[in-house]
C-alpha cells in the first residue's frame, strides 16, 4: 500500500505539471490569430444517434460531461479505497485533514457568498472557491524535493480527498436541473442491479462498464449531473475477487490513472482555460464574481484550513503529526487554494451551461486566485523547511507507519 500512495504521489506531481502546459497552451491559443479556431474547436457540435435516443453537444460539453464522468469514477474508486483500507479507513487518520477540509470549503463559500450578497446569479457560483485541484498542488509540492515530510503530503491529500467528497455532494444537491422523472427513473433502477452483481461477486469489469454507461445516458437526460454517474458506478466495484488474490477495483484504479492524469485532465484544461484576454482591464477581475472566487481561493482557503485546524488542536480533538510543523500547515492551507480543475468544473456547472450570458468571465478569478496561493504557498513551505523546520523527512509519524502497513 506505501509504494502504491509513493507511485499516486510521483504520477499526482507529473500530472500536475502537464496541466500547468494544457493551460497555458490554451491561454495562448486563445489570445493569437488562432482564437476563432480554438472557439470553433470547443464549440464543434457532436451527435449520437442511436433509434430515438438523440444526445447532441458542443464538444466542450462532451469533455465536460462525458470526459469528466470518467475522472468522477476515478475519483469514487479513490474514495472507495481510501475508506475501506487507506487513509480515511481509521478516525485517527481523517480528523486533522477532515477539519481543515470542512474550514477550506466553508469559509471560502462565505467569502464569496459576502461578496456577491444580493445578486441571485452571482451566487449560483458559490461552491467554486471551495474546491482543490490536488494534481497541482502535488505537483508544487513535489518542486521541494525530499525535504517534504512524508505526513505533509498525507495531509495535503487528504484534505483533497473530503474536498472531493464535498465536491461530489454540492454538484448533487445545488447543481441539479429540471428533472425528469422516466430518465431518472432508469438510472436508480440499474442500482439494485450493480448491487446484486456485486454481493454474487461478479469481477468482470465489461457488465459494470455497460451498466455504468446506460447510468450516464439516464443522468444525462435525467437533470442530475452526468458525472456523478462516474461516482455511484464506482461504489459497487467489488474491492475484492475471492477467487483469487486480486482487487478488481485496484486494477481499474491502474488502468484509468495514466489515461485520465495525462489525457482527461490536461485535455480538460485545455478545453476550459482558454480565456481571451483581449480589452481585459483591472475591472474586469473587481467584477465581484472573479473578485469573490480570488479572494476565496487565496485568502478563505488559508484562513478556513488553519483555524478549522488550530481549533481540533487547541480543543484537544487531535494533534499535528510528528514531523510537521504551523508553517507547513499554513504553506499547506496555501496550496488548497489552487483551485483549478475542479473550479474550473464547477464554475461550468454554475454559470456556462446555464444558458445566461454573463457579463465576466469566472475563470479569470479562478486563474489567478490558483496562481497567487500556489506561488505563496511554495514560497511559505520552502522557508520553512529551509530553515529545518521539518524533521527527518524519511521519518513517518504513527498514521504514517499505520498506512505504510496497510
């Protein structure tokens, strides 16, 4: 389990850095001669047709929709896993992180929620700052070196963990459209299915796959969030084949984590990133929404993950590992605050594929509230360790040790 949370690590960083490239390529393409064919690339219309089922959409929605189900199912694999064996699987291991995570999440949602006070589509943004984007803060995590402690990175994945978790039940609940009853209707009806496939220890992957595609299809026209198809196909994965020493659901983890770190996402932020920045002014990011989702991301993430900690500590209701240090908290707290992917996710949900044409670009708040908490939060964590606030970054505390075990 230890050399398989090392491998997450190395392949979280790489993945990181080839957002960083997906993105500024957008930018790029976005502001030069090949504008009108990055706009018209995003906006190619897509159709499948099969009898009377019709799903038509810009390609930005099929990527958004379709792409990001299958991250959305990588993701509940992870969680699945982290529950049941890995981090999440003690209290002892989930308190500190679980509380910075509630702290990250809710104090950055109040901030922009201030911000926005009295304009109801404004607000329908709220849930953007909350949100992490773990490939890069692993990834500025990683330009330290070995000095990290071992329980910082932990922490730091923890945390992106619950945001995780955050982000599946906000999309849920707030980010729902119109239902439609029939469509839904077929969706939950596959659910006894998969549970019945799972309890009789069905491992083949292809009949989840399929049942995990006519769940997509029914979510899609049904007015729940497509993705979250990804999230309830993933919990019925068995964890185990008693047949034999094998986990069907570590083997489709394998599988999809090159495919989606280094293809989906980068592709997403390509897809996403692409903000043309010609005629942007200073007002342009003072419009309270690109305002609200900066100053949520920079300073709510810091402020909510410190003392939602602080608080557990000073209350006795846990205690920071050995080996980590406030300041490593603090420059942690920092790196939540890189939003990007999941903001990014987000903030289409709210506004993009709303059909209301706004008057300022949400993503412009995104970008640069990622940039000034990922640049303070290296700059905060490289002083620190620097100055030998870390321990022995060999060494691993107890919740180390135990996942090391595990």
């Amino acid at each position: 389990m230890f050399d398989s949370f090392r491998d997450f690590l190395k392949l979280e960083a790489s993945s990181g850095l080839l957002l960083v490239a997906a993105a500024v390529a957008a930018m790029i393409v976005a502001n030069s001669p090949l504008s009108p064919l990055y706009d018209s690339l995003i906006e190619l219309p897509v159709e499948v047709r099969v009898g009377g089922l019709e799903i038509a959409k810009p390609l930005l929605l099929w990527i958004n929709d379709g792409l990001m189900a299958v991250f959305f199912f990588l993701v509940g694999l992870e969680l699945k896993r982290e529950v049941l064996e890995g981090q999440l699987s003690e209290l002892s291991q989930v308190i500190l992180p679980g509380l910075g995570a509630i702290g990250g999440m809710a104090v950055p949602a109040l901030i922009y929620s201030w911000i926005n006070a009295g304009d109801p589509v404004a607000l329908r943004g709220w849930a953007i700052p909350a949100a992490t984007d773990i490939a890069f803060a692993l990834a500025i995590l990683a330009l330290l070196g070995s000095r990290v402690p071992l329980s910082l990175k932990i922490f730091l994945v923890s945390i992106a963990i619950f945001d995780d978790i955050g982000a599946i039940a906000i999309i849920a609940i707030f980010y729902t459209s119109e239902l439609s009853v029939t469509s839904l209707a077929v969706a939950l009806a596959c659910v006894p299915i998969l549970f019945l496939m799972n309890r009789r220890g069905v491992v083949e992957k292809t009949p989840y796959i399929f049942i995990g595609l006519i769940i997509w299809v029914a979510m899609l026209k049904s007015g729940v969030h497509a993705t979250l198809a990804g999230v309830l196909l993933a919990a019925f994965i068995p964890m185990r084949d008693k047949r034999m020493e094998a986990s069907p659901l570590h083997d489709l983890e394998h599988d999809l984590h090159t495919a989606v770190a280094f293809g989906i996402l980068p592709i997403f932020a390509f897809a996403n990133a692409g903000i043309n920045l010609s005629g942007v002014t200073l007002d342009y990011l003072l419009h309270p929404v690109p305002l609200g989702i900066m100053l949520g991301l920079f300073l709510g993430k810091q402020i909510g993950v410190v003392l939602f900690c602080w608080l557990g500590v000073a209350l006795g209701i846990t205690k920071l590992p050995d080996d980590m240090r406030w300041p490593h908290v603090y420059g942690t707290a920092l790196l939540c605050g890189v939003g990007f992917t999941m903001s990014l996710f987000i903030g289409s949900l709210a506004f993009e594929e709303t059909g209301v044409n706004l008057l300022f670009d949400e993503r412009l708040g995104i970008i640069v509230g990622s940039i000034l908490s990922g640049v303070c939060g290296y700059l905060v964590l490289r002083a620190s360790l620097d100055k030998g606030e870390a321990i022995d970054p060999t060494r691993t505390d107890e919740a180390s040790a135990k996942l090391a075990d595990s």
